[in-house]
C-alpha cells in the first residue's frame, strides 16, 4: 500500500509539474498556430505582441491572453488601423491545445480590453472590414466558426473601448466612444436567451451635420437567438438617452442577401421634464428644482429591409402641446411650448428620407418666438426651408433663463427672417442660389459678462436679408473708451450660424475713440509666459487676460478713428485697411499721427499659434524725439542714446517676432532691420550717463557744437542685439565715425573714430607747428580712436593715446622727409630739434649749404650725433613723439607731464 502511494504521488507530482511546466513548451506553438490561422484566413496584415498561456486562470479552460492584437488593412486601405486591442483575452478547452494546426480553436469566452475599431466604407462603397478570403471549395459560410475558431462563447466583453463607422459615400458617421458592452449566454445552443449591457457616448453626423453629439446611451436588453436562423429579438429591456428612458420592441432578422428590421420605441411616460432628460448633464447643472407640465413623447418605428440599395421606413416623431417649466429661483414661466417634429422614409429609399419641423414656438412673459423647418434630401445635397420669427425682450429671458456667474443681459431682439438655400451652395459659397428675406435687429442691447472687461452696449444693429449677400446697417455700439459705427456686407451668415465656416463680409467702420484695452478676452497667462517674456511695458489698462483674434473671421474692414489707445500709447487720425482671416489681422496702408508726426504701417499680427507672431513695416516721419523715446520701449532698448537728442527723427523700420499676451513686442525675438535719419542740431547731455563722461573725457569737444542734422544710419535688429553699422557726422570741424553693437540689456561695444584738425591743438600746437608751412598744417588731422563698453547708464570709455602720438609723429616726420629728402639725415634731424625748440629748421639748412659761421653749430651738432651709438633720427622722432603726446594730453585735458600713453576709465 505504501508503494502504491508512493507511486501515486510521484504521478500526481508529476502531473503537477507538466500542468505547470506546459504553458512554457506550448504558447510559442500555440502563438504560432494563431497567427497563421488569422493570416490564412484574412486578407489583412495580422500580428501581436506576445501571447501568455495559463492554465489556472480560467480553469478547466485555459486562458490564453494576446497582447497588442493588431489587424492592418492592405488596399485599397492600405495601412489602416481596422482594430487593434490592448489585450485580448480567450479561454478554450484545455484539449485544443493538443490539436493539429487544421483543427479548430473553440472560445469558450472572450475578453477585449481598450480596444479601437474604426471601419469605412470609401467613395466607391467598399467597406475596410471586408478582409476574409473566400475559399472555392466553400459554397455556403459556416458562420460558427470563423478563421479557423469556433465560437461557442457563454460569457464575452468589450470594455473601455471605441468603435467608429465612417461611410464617406452616404457621409454617414457614427462614434462610440467609452464603450462596455457585455453578453452572457450560450452560442452553442441553437436558440438561447443573451442578457447584455451596453453604455458608451454616442455622436452620430449626416452630412457634416450633428445630430447627436456626446450622448450618453446606455441600453440593458434580454435578446433572444435563433442562431439556426439568424434572428435577434428585443425582450424585457431598458434603454436610456441620457436620462430620456425608452422602451423597446421588435426584431432584427440577418437574411442571406439583406437584413429585416422591425423595431418600435416610446417613452413609458410623456412628462415634459423627459425633455430635460435628453440634455447632456453637463448642462444640467442649474435644473434641479425644474417644475414642468405638459407632455414630451418621442416615438417612433423603423421597419423594412436593409440592403445595399435600400433602409428601413421610419416615423420617429418628438412632441409637446402646451407645456412649461420654471426654474426654482427665478420669477418668469416659459409657457406655450409647442413641439412637432418627425424624421420619415414612407419609400425605402434613402434619398426619400426627410426632417420636418412643422412648428416649435414658446413664450417667455409677454415676447413669443416660434419657427418652422423642412429638410429634405437628407443623405444628398440636403435642402432646407426654414422660418423663424418674433420678438425678445431680455429682461425676460434673464427671469426665465439662469445667466453664467457675473452675466447680464438686456435690451430686445426682432426677428422675421425666411430663408431656403442648399448645402452644397452653402459649401461652395454659390450665394446666389441662397434666398433669404426679412429682418432682424437689436436695440439697447447690453451684455456684461466675462467675455468683455466693460459692458457692451449696442444702441443699434439691423440686419436686412432681402438680397444675396446680407447688408449690416446702423451698428452703433460702445464699450468703455470705445464708440464704433459700423455697416456693410455679410457673405454667408447661414453657413456661418450652421456649418462652421468663416464669417464672411466686407464692413466699414467708424470710431471717435478706439481703445484695444477693452476687446481683452478671458484667457489668463502662465506664470512661464510671464517669466519668459521681455517685452514692451504697458502703461495701459493691467491685465491677466490674452487678446485674440477672432478664428471665425474672414472679413475686410476699412477703418477711421479718430483716436485710438493702444498699449499706453495715443494714435490720431488712425486710417487704413484691415483684413482678418485665420487668425491673423493684416494691415495695408495705414496711417496714424503720434509724437507730433506720423506713421505709416503695413504688416501683420497672429494669434494662430501658442505665441502671438507679427511681421511689420514701419514709416516713420518726423518724430518728436523726445515723446517717441518717453512713449515706445523699444526707442529706449534699441536707441537709449537718442533720449540725449531734442528735435525730429525720420525711420524706415522693418521688424518681425513674437508678442506677448498683449500683442507688445517681446524684444529679444526681434530681427530686422531700421534705416533711421535725425532731424536735430541739438544734445543734452545732462541725463544721458554716456554723452555725460564723453564730455568729460574730450575737453576739447564741446557737445553744444555737435551737428547731428541730417545724420542716417541702418541698424540691425538679430539675437537680442543692435547693430549699428558705420555712419559719419561732425563736430565742429572734426569728422567723426560711429559704429557698433548693444545688447537689450544696454551692454555696449561702440567705436567712436575722430579726426581732430591741427587747429584744436591750442597754444602749445601752435609751438610745435609754428614753423610748418601753412598748407601742410591744413593737412594735418589726428586720428583719436575712442572705445564705449559697459552699459549705457554706467559706461566705460577708453581713448586710445598711443595711435593718435604716432600717427601725429608720423605725420610731422612724413612732412619733413619729403622737404628735405635731399638734405640728408642730420638735416632732419636738426629740423625736427628746430621744431620742438621753436626755431625754423630752414635757417639752419640754409646757414650749412652757404657754410656759414652758423653752420658751426649744426655741423658740431651733426658729429656728435654722428659719434654716439644712437640713431639721430630715431633720437629726434623720440623727443618729437614726447612733444606731440604732451601736446595730445593737452588736448584732452590732462596733464603734459603725464607719461601715460592710454587713459582707461
């Protein structure tokens, strides 16, 4: 006995071990044998991530889980996603694990988590989803087993998933998006009973139109299967709209070459509060508390057969005779709602399907509105027929209506318009096959809300619709510091108001005063933008608020002001043309007068992408100085210096970058480029840190005398730095040359050239060029080579000595060698002594070539130069060179006796 149950152990542990171990040995097969069946069996490309077996997750069956699953079409649909699953769970007997790779896979269960499905029927109507391959030994599907599975599920799911039906040949499309659906039954038996549940968001379009959009639906159904037959029928269900319950009733049976429907729905009960059950609950929040009488039903039937050509009848009708509601806290009914809508197919054939709102009306206090529609040609070019009419007064609608937080509305609203058009016009912009005719109009209409920072108040606004394109005329409104008068043409209202286009028209607009702070929007900067922006300070109204321009905009304005306010600035007489389009505004010969002068404008501005973008051209003409540099930041980043000038200034200046959420100018992403030319003779110096020490450097300057009129120049605008190229100007005589570079943060690298006639050396020149003829001291000017760094308020300027000693020496020297070259060397060398000593080097030329006592001297001068071991010359230009660099430090101030060739400070 022990034996026996040693041996029984052993098997069992065995049995152990092979249960455990044979996952391992078998999943690659198992994979293997998977793909190969799907591929074979499908005209699609087929593949997964890995595939886990166990055998004691689902036990007795085996669980074999599949990750990635994808399935990829091949054309015509070429590299389209027909599904693919997150994780794809199916358990199946353990004994088809065993099978050859001809035999079947039975699922006994599957489970597929956040799955995506997206199936299309292209223009010419083939569908994505049909991939399987016929088989020419196959006369008639076996419809239990599919690509070598056999399907005899009890239990299935789908959860977190989206499944979308896009036909592009009807523009039919339907979304469901969150979806859990779940089934438990027995599809191996012939006929059984299936209890699902289903919940996703649902939004449906026909024709670019939505007729449901975000819906929640949820729907728990008993259907019973004829799966010999292929007949689904509705049992004890619930379904729900939102929160609108319908009841449901009927069939669907799958014929071999087209499907019978017969299905009928209705709400249990026909309480106008099922009206507010089919609003999204999200715009539910203020209802609780609603009271309502009356009746809502929604009813319907769709019967016949579906096939390739052909849809069900329909009748589904929405209705309500006489009913109201009233919010809680608020004093006014809605009363006389009336309701009568139904969607209808008497044929059977899709084009003969049709919309038709007979009426819809309500009264709000003493103000009625009501309307009427038909729609026709649904799945086609639909047309439309519609009529709306009435008159509102706001004060009523805020008593019956709950406006958002901080919202007020007044004012009234008429309305008598008719209008038939179709889509294909409305799309194609054919206006003139778009009939309209009557009127609407407001009148001291006021809005106050989030959207605006002051109220709005539109005296006047009329609309006549008696022709093609609609005329907008008397617009009168004002909001804040702003008045504006406005007529014109709109192009498509109707697409507008009902297809998403563009608002398209041409208008002409009026203001006295403009001020753009108060259009700013709701849309609040991140402390990011803020940290990251170096831009124009506004000395206007302070806001967290972006101003944006409008995306549904496609319009031209031509437009006079008097007086517009801009970013703390005061523009006159501001005149141009605008257009607006995908949101960025244009601007095209506009003309305004600022500082005492006048600008011209013509570029762009864009609010399209996360920064604001412009592109500028700027004429500039006779500016006041002075105000410019007070009013523009960028004057005081790209030209500080030009606070020291009084007077006028002339600018060409062409600039693009980014903006903040003002629209001001971030500098530091600016490049372009200015072509400037002053207009002034006169410097103060006195608040300007720069000219301030230049002064004080070059005594001999005074900035009193520097002509600057008629001064032009071209700057660069790249990498957050100026760059000033070369441009000359004078200064009492002396020519000077400027160029250079600075940064935003007013860090300087300028060179300052100036030639100093021989005329400014003063008394102690005089000495030294006294015995020069008069011609050659003409001639004579000192190059002074002057450096700027640091920054403009606390500047570093270094006058570079040495260069301007010897070009003077050199100067003298050349003068003296083409006068005497001749002579020989200790003649010039005595000249240039003469020179510094004050004597004339032509006497002691002239005494040598007589032989004259004089020349004594000269001759015993000549030796001992001749007999020590220093160059004569060299010697000479020495003390030359130390005369001219006293005389030099003279010039600039400082005093003869100090040695130091180059001053720094």
């Amino acid at each position: 006995m022990k034996k026996l149950f040693k041996i029984l152990g052993v098997l069992l542990l065995t049995l152990v071990v092979l249960i455990i171990a044979a996952p391992f040995f078998l999943q690659d097969q198992i994979a293997e044998i998977i793909k190969n069946k799907l591929n074979a069996s499908m005209d699609a490309q087929i593949d997964f991530a890995e595939v886990d077996l166990s055998l004691f997750r689902a036990f007795p069956d085996a669980r074999l889980s599949i990750d990635d699953l994808s399935i990829i079409n091949n054309a015509p649909f070429q590299g389209d996603t027909l599904f693919y699953g997150k994780e794809v769970k199916l358990d199946l007997p353990i004994g088809d694990l065993f099978n050859n790779a001809s035999d079947p896979i039975h699922i006994n269960e599957l489970i597929v988590n956040e799955a995506v499905s997206r199936l299309y029927v292209n223009e010419e109507g083939r569908a994505n989803w049909e991939i399987t391959k016929e088989s020419p030994n196959t006369a008639v599907a076996d419809t239990s087993s599919t690509a070598g599975f056999s399907f005899d599920l009890k239990h299935y799911e789908f959860n977190n998933s989206e499944l979308t039906y896009h036909d592009k040949s009807s523009k039919n499309k339907l979304v469901l998006s969150g979806l859990n659906h779940s089934g438990n039954g027995d599809f191996s038996l012939a006929t059984s009973t299936l209890d699902t549940y289903t919940e996703a968001l649902v939004l449906y379009s026909l024709d670019d139109i939505e007729y449901l959009s975000g819906q929640k639906v949820r729907l728990e159904a008993d259907i019973l299967m004829d799966l010999e037959n292929q007949k689904y029928t509705f049992q004890e269900n619930q379904a729900f709209v939102n929160d609108l319950e319908l009841g449901l009733d009927g069939f669907v049976d799958l014929e071999e070459d087209y499907t019978m429907v017969d299905l009928s729905f209705d709400t249990p009960s026909s309480d106008f509060s099922n009206f507010f059950a089919l609003i999204p609950e999200t715009y539910r929040q203020n209802m609780e508390g609603i009271t309502t009488t009356g009746e809502f039903i929604v009813q319907g039937m769709i019967k016949g057969e579906v096939d390739d050509n052909r849809i069900p009848k329909m009748d589904i009708q929405i209705s309500s005779n006489n009913a109201s509601f009233k919010y809680p806290d608020l004093p006014q009914k809605v009363t006389n709602i009336n309701i009568d809508a139904r969607l209808k197919n008497e044929t059977g054939n899709v084009d003969d399907t049709f919309l038709d709102i007979a009426q819809t009306s309500f009264n709000i206090g003493g103000d009625r509105l009501s309307g009427s529609a038909m729609i026709t040609n649904l799945t086609t070019n639909m047309n439309v027929d519609l009529i709306a009419k009435g008159n509102l007064d706001f004060n009523n609608l805020k008593q019956a209506f709950p406006l958002p937080e901080n919202t007020d509305l007044n004012g009234q609203m008429a309305l008598d318009i008719a209008a038939q058009f179709d889509m294909e016009s409305i799309e194609k912009q054919r206006y003139d096959r778009i009939n309209t005719k009557g009127t609407a109009s407001l009148t001291d209409f006021v809005y106050m809300g989030e959207a605006l920072t002051k109220p709005l108040n539109i005296q006047q606004a009329n609309l006549d619709l008696s022709t093609a394109r609609i005329k907008l005329k008397d617009f009168s409104a004002r909001t804040g510091n702003t008045d504006l008068q406005v007529n014109g043409t709109i192009d498509n209202l109707i697409g507008f108001m009902i297809q998403d286009q563009d608002l398209k028209g041409v208008f002409n607009l009026q203001s006295n005063s403009f001020d753009t702070a108060d259009f700013m929007t709701q849309t609040e900067v991140s402390p990011a933008q803020k940290a990251n922006s170096t831009t124009q300070t506004s000395t206007g109204a302070q806001t967290e608020e972006a101003i944006q321009i409008p995306a549904f905009l496609d319009a031209t304005l031509d437009f006079q002001a008097g007086t517009v306010y801009y970013d703390g600035l005061t523009l006159k007489n501001v005149s141009g043309v605008a257009t607006v389009r995908d949101e960025t505004l244009t601007l095209n010969n506009t003309m305004t007068n600022i500082f005492d002068g006048s600008i011209g404008v013509n570029g762009s501005v864009s609010t399209k992408g996360t920064t604001p973008t412009f592109n500028m051209a700027l004429d500039m003409k006779n500016l006041d100085i002075a105000q410019s540099f007070d009013g523009f930041d960028m004057f005081k980043n790209f030209v500080p210096i030009i606070s020291a000038l009084n007077g006028k200034i002339n600018t060409d200046i062409t600039l693009n970058g980014s903006l903040d959420q003002e629209l001001s100018p971030i500098l530091n992403t600016l490049v372009g480029d200015a072509f400037a030319k002053i207009l002034t003779k006169d410097i103060n110096a006195e608040n300007n840190p720069l000219l301030g020490k230049l002064d004080e450097k070059l005594s001999f300057i005074d900035l009193d005398k520097w002509d600057l009129s008629e001064i032009t120049t071209k700057l660069d605008f790249k990498d957050g730095a100026v760059q000033v190229q070369p441009f000359d100007f004078n200064i009492k005589g002396i020519k000077a040359t400027a160029s250079g570079r600075h940064s935003l943060t007013n860090e300087m690298d300028y060179t300052l050239n100036l030639d100093v006639p021989a005329r400014y050396f003063g008394k102690e020149g005089a000495n030294l060029l006294s015995k020069l003829e008069a011609k050659d001291i003409e001639n004579i000017t000192v190059p002074v080579p002057v450096s700027f760094g640091g920054s403009f308020q606390t500047p570093k300027i270094n006058v570079n000595l040495d260069t301007a000693v010897k070009n003077l020496t050199a100067q003298i020297v050349e003068i003296q060698k083409q006068r005497l070259k001749d002579k020989g060397e200790d003649a010039l060398g005595g000249a240039i002594d003469d020179i510094i000593q004050g004597n004339n080097p032509l006497d002691g030329i002239k005494d040598r070539i007589r032989g004259n006592a004089d020349s004594t001297r000269t001759t015993t001068k000549d030796s001992t130069r001749i007999n020590t071991t220093k160059d004569p010359n060299k010697e000479a230009e020495d003390k030359l060179k130390e005369t001219a660099g006293g005389l030099i430090r003279g010039l600039l101030g400082r005093k003869s006796t100090e040695q130091d060739t180059t001053k720094t400070q």
